[in-house]
C-alpha cells in the first residue's frame, strides 16, 4: 500500500490516505506511458505548417548580375534558397492535415492511473485535506502552493462545483487547472506536482466522478 499524506493548507499533515498500487496498474509501466504521451501530443498538431519553394516567393527571376567580372559569387534570381527572403530547398505542402492517432480505451484509461501512480512513487503527489475558498483570491492560493512545497510546474485537479479555487489558481504562473474527471496521463507527465483534495481523489480512484461526469452529459444531451 502507499501511504499518501494528508496535508492542510499549512502543510501539516493531518492524516494518511492508503492508496492500493493494483487500482492503478501495480506498476509504472514506461512504454505505455511514452506511447500515450506522444498519442495526445501528436493529437494536438494542426497540421497546418506550410512553407514556400522558390517559385512560390515572390521576387523577379531576372539575374541579379552577370556571371563574371564582378569579384563575387555567381548569383542567380533574388529567389533562391541562399537568399534571405527566398524560397526552401523542399518546401512543405498540404501533403498532411491530419497527424491523430488513438489508443484503445483500456490502454488510455490505464495509462491515465499509472501516470497518477508514478506521481505517487514520487513524492509528487500533494493531497490536502480541503481546497475551498471563502472567495477568490490568487495570493491565498499561492500561500497554499509555497505550505505545501510545490515550487515547481503544478497541475491543480478541483471537483466541478468548486468554482472559487479555480478563480484563485487560474493566473497563477505555472499552474494548471483541470477538472478531476479530466486527469490524464499527458498532463500528468508535463508538470512536477499533482495538488488535490482529498475528497477528488478518492473519486478519481474509485471511478465515481467518471460516473457522474457521464450522468451530466446525459442530461446536457
């Protein structure tokens, strides 16, 4: 079992949440994790890089001076690819649009909990007891981060109705927020600290706010 401390918005440790490794695949597993990481990020390419081949540039194809006599090197058209302004070599044309590839939905739901799970045999895991908030306020948030020791990139996953620790942590820099529903094994990997509460991870773990994601979706439907 790994023992996860319970911290306040001190960063005192109030309690132990027992997390069992077999929810969340045993073991970290690297290949799984490297194959969904470059599935979402190849997922988030446009497709739409595009560049000029010297005949697509514009500029007069005359030649810029005769071939002899003048002491410099033989220059063509003002188009060419030494030129600054001129055209590529191999420009990039609308060959491609689409760069997605998928996972199967065992594959991405597993790779979402051992990315969690490799947090966890971290340390990177920082999981308070609650994060409401009277109002919004960016400075109580920060004052939260530094109680707690996330000094580095920090992934905030809140429950859906908790709306005021999403204002707080919104503008804070180096932070993201997601909903906990929406934890994923890329993001996980991009940033150094996981911070949640208690309560949303419990959820997450035992599939509860995937159920009720659902079910709010059905009803939006």
């Amino acid at each position: 079992m790994i023992e996860l401390p319970v911290l306040d918005k001190t960063g005192k440790k109030v309690d132990v949440l027992s997390i069992d490794p077999a929810t969340l695949g045993g073991e970290v597993r690297p290949a799984l994790l490297k194959q969904a990481y470059v599935v979402t990020h190849g997922n988030q390419r446009q497709g739409s890089a595009r560049t000029k081949s010297r005949g697509m540039v514009e500029g007069s194809t005359r030649k810029l001076y005769k071939q002899k006599g003048t002491g410099n090197a033989r220059r063509g058209a003002v188009r060419t690819i030494i030129m600054k302004g001129g055209g590529v070599a191999f420009a990039k044309t609308r060959t491609r649009e689409d760069f997605r590839t998928q996972l199967t939905k065992k594959m991405r739901r597993l790779a979402n909990r051992n990315a969690l799970l490799a947090k966890l045999v971290d340390n990177e895991v920082k999981c308070l007891k609650d994060l409401s908030f009277k109002q919004p306020k960016s400075k109580d948030f920060t004052t939260v981060l530094k109680a707690v020791g996330a000094n580095r990139s920090t992934l905030v996953a809140l429950a859906s109705d908790n709306r005021n620790a999403l204002l707080s942590a919104r503008n804070v820099e180096g932070v993201t927020v997601c909903r906990v529903a929406q934890l994923n094994a890329f993001d996980l990997l991009n940033h150094r600290f996981l911070l949640v509460d208690r309560a949303s991870l419990e959820g997450f773990l035992s599939g509860a706010v995937f159920a009720e994601s659902a079910s709010n979706g059905k009803e939006k439907a």
